[in-house]
C-alpha cells in the first residue's frame, strides 16, 4: 500500500513537473498568439488553457509521433482551436465540461509575471510623459498603434516610434539585452 | 540557445496588437512558437502587461491618460478620486487611504493642440516641477492625469499652481490647495 501511494505520488508529481513545463515553455507564445487574433485579453487566456491541454492530452496519448515537433503542434493546436471558436462561436464551456479534472491550478502567468516589480516601478517612472501614456495604453488597456494615436491626437507610426522607444527603454533599464 | 534573427519589439508589440497583415503574422508565429529565446522575449511583454497596473499604483510619475482609460481603471476595481479644474479655478483636494490613483482633467482651449507642458508652481511662486510634452486627450478635449495615491499621501497641506502651457503660450492656471492626508 505505501508503495502503491508513494508510485502514485511520483507519477502526479511527475505530470505536474510536465504541465509546469509545457506552461513555463509555451503559455507566453499562446497567449500572445490569442491577443493577436482574438482582441480579447480574457478569450486570450481562455485559449491558453484549451490548447494546453489539448497538447497535454495529446502526449499522454502517445499521439505526437515526432516530439521534435512539439512546437509546431502547439501553433497548429493554436489555428485550430481560433479557427474553431470562430466558426462555432463556443469556448471555454464545452472544455470545462469535458476536461474539468486536467484544468491547470497554477496561475496563468507565474513565470510571465516574474519581473521584479519594484524595478519596473523605477524604470516606468523615468519614461517621458508621451511614453509612460503610450505604454499605459498599449499595455494595459490593450490598444493597438492606431487607436492609440486617435486618443492622443498621434500619427500611427509616431505611436509606434514612441512605443518602440519606450520599450527598449524599459528593457535596458529592467537588466535585459534589448 | 541564442537566436541569429530575433524578433524585435516593435515587430512583437505589433503582433500582439493585430497591427501586422495576415502573412507576416503567420511568418512571425512559425518562428516564435520554434524559438525559444523570442519566446522568452514574449513572455517577458506578459510580465509587463501583467506588471504595469501594479507598477504604475506604486509609482511616482504623473501618468499622462484619458478619459476612458479613467474609465477603464475604475472599471477594473481601482478606486479613483477625480477632479474637474478649469482656468483661474480653485480646486479643494485632499486623498483618501483607498485611493489608487487622483485623477485631474484640466479643461482648457485646446483645439488644434496636441502637446502642452505641465508646470507646477510652489505658494513662494518657484517652479517646482516641469512635466513636457503630455498629450491632451482628444476624445474628452481635457489635459488627463493620474497620480498615485501612494506618492500623495505623503504631502503636506499645501497650495500649488499648476499651469498649462504650449510653444510658449500660456494656456491657464489651476490652484489646487491641498489638505494633507489623516490617516483614520
């Protein structure tokens, strides 16, 4: 019986330590593939979760024949499941229903949120002003280049000089190489 | 592993604006989801859109915004105390302890008037602060600002004079007289 726990254990530990790993590799690239064609920060999400366990249900079956490839089946999952949602018009729901046990418990983004706050603090503070408003808006309300420049009274590609700027700013400033 | 063509930012913010056409999306993914320093890359612009809330809360600077990213900060369960100013007005103000962010909308004459410099004026008349260059909200019309209630608790009681200008012209003078935060 201890055995048969401690075997159990191991297995589950190992399959978290296979989700945590397919989440830290992947969530980022998905999530920002789900902003791109979705518009939508929330169905964004929705889809890191359907393709993650798509993927993860696929390995476990044995089915991805060529695990060289596993990047290329996680875009192709991707396309398919926006293809899908767009035709059928369903998400999340159907999912939760078929696949509520396998649903990741970890937060979205404990590997994406990992910037040190206090620095980004800093280096958000020495922007300019046009730059610290153009940040604002492409990153937190989600706004793209052109609806950033008919709130600010901006050309598009000064919008896009400025975000630019801001963000190698920003990187230089949080220790990254830019 | 480094990457002999890495994405750039600009290009990586385009994409997950929607900005680029559907041929270079789809070349730009094929190499995003194979690459794992541009990964690397895209989840560091995760952390930042999932930072720049709390960031901006703990900040210093004033945030030049709008009036519907106003709207969207209160939406998102920030709490906004929010004032109204208008040229050679005096406003009361004061912060609260739950207060995120004070928020000003300076109206003024701005048709045609995309940049002004904000100048903040001491009781002694010295010029304390020069912010240059904030854009003006074209929606709303008004000079919008967010400071956070964590950098203004600090203050004093005090009477400033914040004025607007632009290529040198004066656009009008705003007091605001300030009463110092109590904690409860």
């Amino acid at each position: 019986m201890g055995c048969h726990a401690t075997l159990q254990r191991v297995v589950v530990s190992a399959e978290q330590a296979e989700e945590a790993a397919l989440h830290a590799s992947f969530a980022a690239r998905i999530l920002a593939f789900g902003r791109c064609h979705l518009r939508d920060i929330h169905a964004a999400r929705d889809l890191v979760q359907q393709v993650l366990l798509i993927v993860l249900e696929s390995l476990r079956a044995g089915s991805l024949r060529e695990p060289e490839k596993l990047a290329s089946f996680v875009l192709g999952t991707c396309r398919n499941v926006v293809h899908d949602w767009k035709r059928t018009g369903q998400r999340r729901q159907d999912l939760l229903g078929q696949h509520a046990e396998l649903l990741l418990p970890a937060p979205l983004a404990p590997d994406m949120a990992s910037l040190d706050r206090e620095r980004l603090t800093g280096c958000l503070d020495g922007l300019a002003a046009r730059e610290r408003s153009v940040i604002t808006m492409t990153f937190y309300e989600d706004l793209d280049a052109s609806e950033v420049a008919r709130a600010l009274s901006m050309a598009p590609g000064h919008v896009r000089v400025v975000r630019h700027r801001a963000l190698a700013r920003l990187r230089e400033c949080m220790g990254e190489e830019s | 592993m480094s990457c002999a063509t890495p994405l750039g930012l600009g290009v990586l913010t385009a994409y997950r604006a929607g900005e680029l056409v559907a041929e270079e999306a789809s070349g730009l993914e094929e190499h995003l989801f194979a690459c794992d320093t541009c990964g690397a890359r895209a989840a560091w612009m995760e952390g930042l859109a999932a930072g720049v809330t709390d960031a901006l809360r703990r900040g210093d600077a004033l945030l030049p915004i709008t009036a519907a990213t106003a709207d969207r900060m209160r939406g998102s369960g920030l709490t906004l105390r929010e004032y109204h100013a208008r040229p050679g007005e005096s406003v009361a103000c004061t912060v609260g302890a739950d207060d995120d962010f004070l928020v000003t909308y300076l109206h003024a004459e701005l048709a045609g008037v995309s940049s002004v410099d904000l100048v903040v004026i001491d009781e002694a008349g010295v010029e304390r602060q020069r912010t240059k260059d904030l854009p003006v909200d074209a929606t709303s019309g008004h000079v919008v600002y967010a400071i956070s209630g964590k950098h203004v608790r600090p203050f004093p009681s005090t009477v400033l004079v914040y004025r607007l200008e632009t290529a040198g012209r004066q656009l009008g003078d705003y007091t605001f007289v300030h009463t110092a935060f109590r904690a409860p």
